[in-house]
C-alpha cells in the first residue's frame, strides 16, 4: 500500500474523519485531504501516527507491523500458540458461539452492485457472542447476516472477494462508518456521511473510480451497519 492507502487504513480503523485527524494533529482539513490522495510522507507523521494509535515507521513506509502491541516477527513458542479447531455443520456449537446465515447466492457488490436469489441455502458462520456483544450487536446472532462482497470500489480496505458481517438491527448513521445499502435497487457496501436538509453522502474508498454521490436521504434504505469483514489475500 502506498502512503495514503495505510493513512485511510487507520483513518478508518481508528474512526477518524479527516477533520477530526485535522484537529487532532493541528493541521487544515485540506492538507489531511491532499494526504489521502497522492502524498508520499508528511512531516507530522509521528504526530499522526500517534493519534491514530499506529507504529510511525508502519505509516510512514509500511515497515513492520501497523501497531505495536501486535506480534512482531519472531514466532512464538508452541506451547504459547492458541489451538485452532476446525469444524463443519455437524460440529457441535460452543456455549459462547452462535451460527448467523451467510448469504452464498447473494452479492453485495462493492461496485455497481449484483443481487441475486435471497436464500443462504443453509449456510452459517459462526462468531463467538462475546463478539457480538462488543460491537454491539444481538448476543444471540439475530439480525446479524453475512455477504460476500464484489467489486473495486472499497479497495483497498475491503477488496474484491471480501466477506462482510452486517448488523441489521443497527441503521443509526454514524459518520465515516461501513454500511450495506440499497441505493436504487442495487445492494452496495459504503462510507456513509449525515449531510445538512436530509441528505446523505455515500462514499467509496477507491476515489479514483467512484465519486461520491450526495442524494437524499429518503433514496437510500440502510440494510445495516458492517461490523467484519474477512479478506481474502
């Protein structure tokens, strides 16, 4: 990733937007804005890095990891590693996981946007309540769907492939946050803005191909919130 792809990055994991960031590190709104958009470096980048709880030497050339409390290249001991369980439909469910429907047949397009049937043909994932609890969702799994997502237009951070989890009892807009929408008959994944007069700004992260469009809030039905996503690399 370039400069400006590991700024959005943490931008976006942090909760920033670019004014806050602005304010935050005491520049103009335009300069955090010139830095999304081609910028190589920044002189305040330790100060940036600092607010945005990320390593400056990740930010600033993408060397080692993105935060300093993650693991750093030496492999841990065995006897240290965390067992990974595999498991299938017949696998029993823990006490603190629950089983939400992945929704095979349907593509919530980062793009144009592709819906199809709307049947998840039996197909689950399971996530641990803990989980959900702390990003607020049901403990027990309702409301909670998973998509698979096409398209360039969130990319870098949510690239084509990507497995998206949407809690769809959470419709509250909180600016700069992931959303799944219907926009006009097409199921999408976007950076959602409150605007003034009952607007609405739908944004996507990949700028160079997708404007953002600012339509009236009454256009767009919130599907729900997107609190996961697993990429494939």
């Amino acid at each position: 990733m370039s400069f400006s792809e590991r700024l959005r990055q943490a931008m976006n994991l942090a909760g920033y937007t670019q004014g806050g960031l602005a304010k935050a590190v005491g520049m103009a709104q335009s300069s955090v804005n010139k830095l999304l958009k081609d910028a190589d470096s920044s002189r305040k980048t330790v100060q940036i890095a600092q607010v945005l709880g990320v390593r400056p030497e990740w930010l600033s050339s993408g060397q080692g990891p993105m935060r300093s409390d993650a693991k750093e290249s030496n492999v841990a001991p065995e006897s240290e590693w965390m067992k990974v369980e595999s498991w299938d439909s017949r696998t029993p469910i823990n006490d603190d996981e629950v089983e939400v429907p992945f929704l095979k047949d349907i593509e919530l397009a980062c793009g144009t946007g592709r819906v199809a049937e709307e049947d998840n043909n039996g197909f689950m994932l399971r996530f641990s309540k803990s989980t959900l609890r702390r990003v607020g969702a049901n403990s027990n799994g309702a409301g909670v769907l998973c998509f698979p997502a096409t398209g360039n237009s969130m990319e870098p951070i949510i690239p084509d492939g990507t497995t998206v989890a949407v809690d769809t009892q959470n419709k509250r807009i909180v600016d700069g946050k992931l959303y799944a929408i219907n926009h006009g008959g097409l199921k999408r994944i976007k950076q959602l803005y409150r605007l003034p007069n009952d607007m609405i700004s739908i944004r996507s992260y990949n700028k160079d191909e997708f404007e953002d469009q600012d339509v009236p809030m009454s256009e767009v039905e919130i599907i729900g919130r997107v609190f996961w996503y697993s990429v494939l690399l």
